[in-house]
C-alpha cells in the first residue's frame, strides 16, 4: 500500500471519529517498514493528532554522544509513537558530550529533558584501548580505563548536579578483531578483558548515581553481529557509524526504557492453547495425541513453556484464552506429564467458545488491570486479526513457523521491562491466585461488610527501609489506576528523598486469610513547619476497595498531627488511567481549594478505621 493510500485510510478514520483506530492504523505503518520515508510519513501524519486525547505521554528526550545521531532521531521519535510515547527531541552536536554535560548554560540544559540517552563509543572515549593495545603495558591499560572512567564521573556529577533527568548511557563492544588475535581470549590481560573490566567499573559508576542506568550495547552489537551493526561508508559520509538495521534494534532498546520509565510497560501474557503451549488441536487429538514432550516438535512446546515460566517469575501475569472444552483442557493442564505450566500459574482463565476479544475485556475486568497491560498470543492469523480491530489497546501477536524458534522469538518480546525486581516480582501469579480464591468466597456472602470481616484482614503499615525501597520504587514505576500522582520513582530517588528532613515513606502490607499479599501501597509525605503534604499515594489494583485506602490514608492524617502538623494537603493528577481515584480525597473529606489542590484541617483529627481491619503500625495495633 503506498503511503498515500495509507493517508486516505488514516483520514477516513478520522472523519469517522475513530481516532484511536486511525492512529493505530498509522503506527501500524512501521511493523511493515523501517525505511527513512516510513518514519517521516508516521512523524508527519502524527501532527494532526491531539496527543493528550489520546493518551500518550509526553517526554523530553536528549540525545547526546560522540557520534552523529541526527540521521537517527526520527527513527527513535517514530517508534516511540509506536508505543504511545510523544517524544520531543534534543540531538546534541558531534562528539559534543562533554561540553553539553559540563557547561550549566549548555543547550542541553537548556532544553530541561526528562531522559538524556548517551552514546559514547570506545573508540573517541578510549581509543588507545583499541588502537594501541598491543603497545600499551598493565599500568598504561589501568591508566587507560581509568581516564575514561573518570571523563563519565565528572561529567555526571555535574549533570546531576543540575538536573534531575534520568540518564542511559551505552557501555561497550568488546572489539571484533583483538589485536592478540585468538591468544586475546586466553589472556587476563587481553584486549577483551580491559573492554569488559571497563563495563563492569562503568556499571559500578551508574550504581552509585543517582538515576543512571546502563544500556547493553555489546549485547545489542553481538545479537545481530558486527557486520550488520557497523556502517563504514556511513561512517564515512556522515558520522553516524550504525547501520540501518542497528539504528532500528537501537532504537527499539531506547523506547523499552522509555516504556519502563513511565509505566507503559505490559504486565499480562494470554495464551491461547492448541498450537501455542502444545502442539495440535486437542479437541481432535486428544490429550495423548497432542505434541508435548521429550521428542520433537513436542520438545519445541515444552521449551516454549520454559519461557512463559521464566515471565512468571518475573512477575508478569499469565492468563488462558481458548476455544476449547474447558474440562478436557484443565485435565491436560492439570495432569499431563510434561506440562510445566499447571493451574496455580494463571491468574485468570476463560475456556470456552464466545469471542475471544469479549473474553480479553472479561480478563480485563476480573485482574482489574487496563486492556492497555496486555499482551494476546495466539496462533490463529483470524484471531489476532479481531483482537487486533476490536481492542487495540491489546498487543496482539500471532505465534507462527518453527516451533522450535518460539521460546527464543517469546524471550525476545521487549515489552515485559521492569526497573527493579523484588520478592513480590515472584509471587505475583501465586497472590492472583489467592485472589481468585477471595473472589469465590465473596460469591458465597450475602453482604460486603461481611465478606471483608471473612477475610481476617490484617494491614501493616511501616516505613520503608533497606530491605523494601525496590518494591517502593517498583510500586510507583506499576501502579497507574489508584494512583494520586503518577510521580515515578527509582529506589535511588527513594533513598534520597527518606534522608531529606520532614519526609516519610509509609508502606502498605495486607495478609488475611489466603494468605500474605505483600507490600501493596504507599504513601509519600514531606512537610514544613505547619503543613504535611501528600506527593504520592498508591494502592495496588489487586486490593482496591476493601477500605485500605481509606485506612492508610488517615494514618497518613493522624501521624501528621502527630508530629504537630495541623493541616494536610493533597493534589489528584488525572491521566488517562486513574480515574478509579478521582474521588477519593473528596470521600475523605477533604476540601478543593481555589488552587486545584486538596486539604484539611487537623486540629481535630482522629482516625477511624473500617471494623473489618486490623490495623498494626510497627507492630502495635491501632484501635
């Protein structure tokens, strides 16, 4: 289809008033072309979009290194698009890093981003540790790595120094050709182990920054090969040294943190069956006649299987969607020998013969998570093709050719990324599960109140420490729905903000009777002499409703006049995916003043909590 055409299709769905369609359909341009003129047909048609409306998110993004990136901007900024990102760019000069970094007045500071990307190459960094290396004796090579290392340091305490943006900074491809040659692998002292002593110190440096993240581009580099990596002749021509195919895996790389950055990133996997986790149609087959086990192609499922594990622990959600008998495909699930998912891994199932893009809405519903979260895999093209036009919100992909290459095509999938993992990350399917459990209890209670006291809930609120900032931070990265604010913090930002005077970080556990859900909300305060004012306040969808937010809200109120703040202020920040909390500070009383913002008075407060939860601060309950 030519671009015109595809113009003429964009703008009847639009003249329609299906603006969602219209630009999923623009966007869709770039999964059947990368070429220059795809990006810039996709950058140009983007304009006439209101982004808000749509629900993008707007970022600032700085991209500065010591090549030319200009050629690769619109690849970035297109396929940001792609992942409902509306990124307004800074590409910084040639090889001009370290004079944006190190100069306050530098545009680049000027530009105030939100995320500064970084592209240095070994070669314009350290270029002794590859031209020279041979010639260059142990204490020559330490010298080396370590005036790079410290060209990075000083340029990141100043930055941090006058901006808060997050910073991804590349680290380094070992060299194609060792100078040693096939000695260099042998060698402690090789060429190769410089490169990787010099990461590993680089990745210790971003440790101990605030908000600095590494980007892998060796591995980048060594997944497609350094000959499809490298451009000599745009080298040459441009001083861009990336290929077209890198500009594209890099730029695919960038947006996973910029979708991990601002909670775009998906946290639900739908499977379908036949074809998919075995190999067959069990309504034909049967169960001992499906493919699954020891021997190809059944090896191939099973492997694939692994994979879908290896998200579970990771923490992403897993659930069925099937055309199936649902009796004969739990018996499978449940008893085939060489299955390795078994019931207890899905959080939710739906089994039957109605529209698998109803079923989608329904999973939706039930796990209390945005369309938005998911990811649909099936191997029927017709499927995904209606999953596709009713919901495109969902990412809908069809699981096709060699089974033997689907478990690495699954781990290839970037659309899972998460910056921190915790204890909770490996639990996640296992407290869905105790969910599903609750949820047939409450069908059996007449009255709300009395299915809340069946529970045995038991909240406790504490502050966070050590041990619990990564959940912290994970918790404001994750949650979008009750979610006041939407601010996202890094565990860094967390521990920063704790040592500050007059801050408070309380964290939210809940256990009851099916078990312990972990830690599943926050509350972030900081005050000054009179006033406590709340910056972020979240709850986890999965416990909505139970009167937890209420309770650790006038905790929250009550240690304020505590510690003699007699008035509390709070703001709610709409987006696209909280309005389940809109009206939560105006049901606890709070007043909206002229300024758009929340607030109470104190003098008076006393908390009062739900009878239906026990409520223990530090381990003394609260009556």
């Amino acid at each position: 289809m030519t671009f015109s055409a595809h113009k003429s299709e964009i703008e009847a769905l639009l003249t329609n008033g299906q603006t969602d369609a219209a630009w999923a359909r623009l966007v869709s341009i770039l999964d059947a072309e990368t070429s220059p003129q795809a990006n810039a047909f996709v950058i140009n048609q983007a304009r006439q979009f209101a982004f808000d409306s749509l629900g993008l998110v707007r970022v600032r993004v700085a991209l500065i290194g010591s090549f030319t990136l200009d050629l690769f901007a619109p690849v970035l900024q297109a396929r940001a698009y792609a992942s409902r990102l509306a990124a307004e760019l800074y590409v910084g000069g040639f090889n001009a890093w370290q004079s944006e970094l190190l100069n306050p007045a530098s545009a680049l500071y000027s530009f105030q981003p939100d995320v500064i990307f970084l592209a240095v190459r070994l070669e314009e960094l350290a270029p002794r540790l590859l031209k020279e290396f041979a010639s260059l004796d142990a204490a020559e090579i330490n010298a080396e790595i370590e005036r790079a290392l410290d060209s990075l340091r000083g340029a990141l305490r100043v930055l941090r120094a006058k901006s808060n943006a997050r910073v991804v900074i590349h680290n380094f491809a070992a060299p194609p050709f060792p100078i040693l040659g096939i000695l260099d692998a042998n060698r402690a002292d090789g060429q190769q182990a410089a490169v990787a002593r010099l990461n590993a110190e680089l990745a210790e440096v971003a440790r101990q920054v605030q908000d600095v993240w590494i980007l892998d581009a060796a591995r980048l580099q060594s997944e497609i090969g350094y000959q499809q990596w490298h451009d000599a002749r745009l080298w040459a021509l441009a001083k861009l040294p990336l290929s077209g195919k890198a500009q594209q895996r890099l730029a695919a790389e960038y947006v996973r943190f910029l979708r991990a950055f601002y909670g775009l990133s998906r946290k639900v996997l739908v499977l379908d069956l036949d074809n998919v986790l075995w190999g067959g149609v069990l309504g034909e087959e049967g169960g001992d006649g499906i493919q699954l086990g020891a021997e190809y192609p059944g090896s191939a499922y099973v492997e694939f299987q692994r994979a879908v594990l290896d998200l579970y622990h990771r923490g992403v959600l897993l659930a069925l969607n099937s055309k199936n008998n649902a009796e004969e495909a739990m018996n499978v699930i449940e008893n085939h020998p060489a299955m390795r998912l078994r019931p207890n891994h899905f959080a939710a199932t739906r089994i039957n013969w109605l529209d698998k893009a109803e079923n989608l809405s329904s999973l939706a519903a039930e796990l209390n998570l945005g369309l938005e979260s998911f990811v649909f895999a099936d191997d029927s093209e017709i499927e995904i093709a209606r999953v596709r036009s009713a919901l495109p919100q969902v990412l809908a992909l069809q699981v096709q050719g060699e089974p033997g290459l689907r478990a690495d095509w699954l781990r290839s999938l970037d659309v899972f990324d998460s910056l921190s993992f915790s204890a909770e990350d490996r639990t996640r399917g296992a407290l869905y599960a105790q969910e599903r459990e609750r949820t047939h209890l409450k069908q059996s209670i007449a009255s709300l109140p009395d299915f809340y006291r069946s529970l045995e809930m038991e909240l406790l609120l504490f502050p966070a420490d050590e041990r619990t900032l990564e959940r912290a931070a994970q918790l404001t990265q994750r949650t979008n729905q009750f979610n006041l604010t939407t601010r996202r913090y890094t565990a860094a930002q967390l521990r920063t903000l704790q040592g500050t005077p007059g801050t408070h970080l309380i964290l939210a556990q809940l256990r009851d009777r099916f078990g312990d859900n972990g830690i599943i909300g926050l509350a972030l305060t900081r005050s000054d002499a009179f006033t406590t004012t709340l910056d972020t306040f979240l709850l986890s969808c999965r416990v909505i409703g139970r009167g937890i937010e209420s309770a650790l809200l006038a905790y929250v109120m009550e240690l304020a006049r505590e510690l003699g703040h007699y008035r509390f202020g709070a703001e709610f920040i709409p987006t696209a995916k909280n309005h389940v909390a809109e009206n939560f500070l105006a049901e606890q009383g709070l007043a909206h003043t002229a300024d758009g913002t929340w607030q109470k008075e104190l003098q008076n407060f006393r908390a009062a909590y739900p009878d239906w939860l026990a409520v223990r601060v530090n381990g003394l309950e609260r009556a």
